[in-house]
C-alpha cells in the first residue's frame, strides 16, 4: 500500500493534503495515503496524531482543497454528496448521533425505542436488517435513554450499518462492546470485504485478534504518515507474539524521540507551510463542514 499504485478508483486515495485548524499549526503537509480497494486497513497512532481528523476528511466533513485530493471511490469525498447520501462511504464515529441522508444528526439518547431508530431508516434490506439485530444482540424495545453505553453503541453502530456501504470508516466504535460482540462484528466486517468487495479504515487501540483481520496498516505520527504496508510483509510481527507488541514498540519509540526534541528544541522553532498563502486554509475563523 503507497501512493501511486492505483486502484482503479474503487478505494481511497490522498494526495498532497493540507489542511488545519489553525493557521500557526499545521495539520497534516503533503499527506499523501492509499489504502486499496477490498483492504482492512488498521489506522494506528497515539492519541492526538491525527486519527480522527483523517476519518473525517476521508468521511468529506472537512473541504481540504480541489477535488482530487481526497477521492473516495473515485469521487471527491467532500463534493460528491450523494456518496453518503446513497449510503456507499459510511462513517462511524464516537458520538450517539448518526448521519441519515438530508436529515443531519439523529441523536441516540432519547426517550424512544431502539426498533423506532433502526426501522425508521427507509429503503433497507430486511433481511440484512435483521441479520445486524440478531448479530449485535439487540433488544428492539431497548429505551435509548436507559440503556447503557454499550447497548446504545449497538444500535448505533446497526443503523450504520443498515446500508451495504462500499466504503467503511471506523472510529474506535468497538470500545464500548463486549470481547463476543466485537469479535463477531470484526467478522461481519471481513465478510463485507471479502463477499462484496467493501474497504475499511479502522481506527483502534484495541488490538486483540487483529493480526488475521487487518489486510493492511497505516501508521501517522504528529499529522504525517509515518508508514504504511501489508500486515503481512511486516518485519517486526515475524518476530514478535501479536500486533499489540509491536504498536506498542512504536508508541514507545515515538515517545521517546518527542521527549529527546523537548530536551533539545531546534533552532529554527517555525517552518513555512504550504497554508501561509493557501486560499483553503483552515482556522478557528474558517472552517468547512458538511
């Protein structure tokens, strides 16, 4: 996985993104990521590196420019809006909402029952519908505002799932389900790749039982993508008990190198960017939502 190979236009492709929240701080300088048509890819970072913030680009919550520097199936993920609307690129995120087409939000939380939420989404499939109900073990006549985080986060992660997506973007949405559940959606989720051709960006840092699920992993460090390959051509997980060892070595090493920059600043503390005279630039004064 690396940009430039190309994929026919049925993944994701980044090429030289820009983009921040404030103008003094880049985010993200000449980004570049691939991830294939068909992959599960394992996004993996430390907290605040920029996980979240490439979900959201890819889910086209933030302008970042032209069109083709985000393109999701082949299509800008920001501008092409009927690529949520019909349901191909799907994002689940941590918030109790979830995104139906035009009508913006759904909040999770209310008094209302959880057969009210998932059989109010229009033009599903019944028997998929019900296969997502049984999978997650969800009680329909759930009240959203009583049950607890983690039976809320399955109606939640169900009415995303409604759709047959082409395109999945996760957001750590398993941290709240129990080892059977998560371990039962992680193999729906390689049934959805491997029978439909479906690609996913997963967001974790829960690593159990990944290293046969994952096809690929992407590693960003401070906004820039540190590296990026196939789970199976990584070097350390041939000599190392499971992926979760090996993240964590990363994590450790990055750690340590932030610490050693803290001891000893550089001497030129700011670095021109590409935003000091970019119309698309991002701040607290200029920001772009869908």
């Amino acid at each position: 996985m690396g940009s430039g190979s190309g994929d026919g236009g049925g993944g994701i492709e980044v090429t030289g993104l820009n983009f921040a929240y404030d103008e003094r701080l880049p985010f993200f300088v000449n980004f570049n990521l691939e991830v294939p048509h068909g992959s599960r890819c394992l996004l993996i970072g430390a907290n605040g590196s920029g996980k979240t913030t490439l979900l959201k680009i890819l889910a086209g919550k933030h302008m970042v420019g032209g069109r083709d520097v985000v393109r999701v199936l082949g299509r800008s993920a920001f501008h092409d809006t009927q690529l949520v609307c019909d349901g191909d690129l799907a994002y689940l995120g941590g918030s109790w909402s979830k995104t139906i087409g035009s009508a913006g939000d759904v909040p999770l939380q209310g008094d209302f029952s959880a057969e009210h939420m998932i059989f109010g989404v229009e033009g599903i499939d019944p028997v998929r519908r019900e296969k997502l109900i049984d999978l997650l073990d969800i009680d329909l006549q759930w009240r959203m505002h009583k049950v607890s985080d983690g039976q809320r986060r399955r109606v939640q992660i169900c009415m995303g799932l409604l759709h047959p997506f082409q395109v999945l973007l996760l957001d750590e949405v398993t941290v709240d389900l129990d080892v059977v559940a998560r371990m039962d959606l992680l193999d729906f989720f390689k049934e959805e790749c491997e029978q439909r051709g479906a690609t996913i960006v997963y967001a974790t840092h829960i690593f159990d039982g990944l290293e046969t699920w994952a096809t690929h992993v992407a590693y960003i460090q401070d906004g820039g993508l540190k590296r990026t390959e196939k789970l199976s051509e990584l070097p350390e997980l041939k000599n190392s008990a499971n992926l979760l060892s090996v993240v964590e070595s990363w994590l450790r090493a990055e750690t340590k190198c932030q610490k050693k920059k803290l001891i000893d600043p550089p001497i030129e503390m700011k670095k021109s960017s590409p935003f000091d005279n970019s119309p698309f630039r991002s701040s607290r004064h200029m920001a772009y939502y869908r």
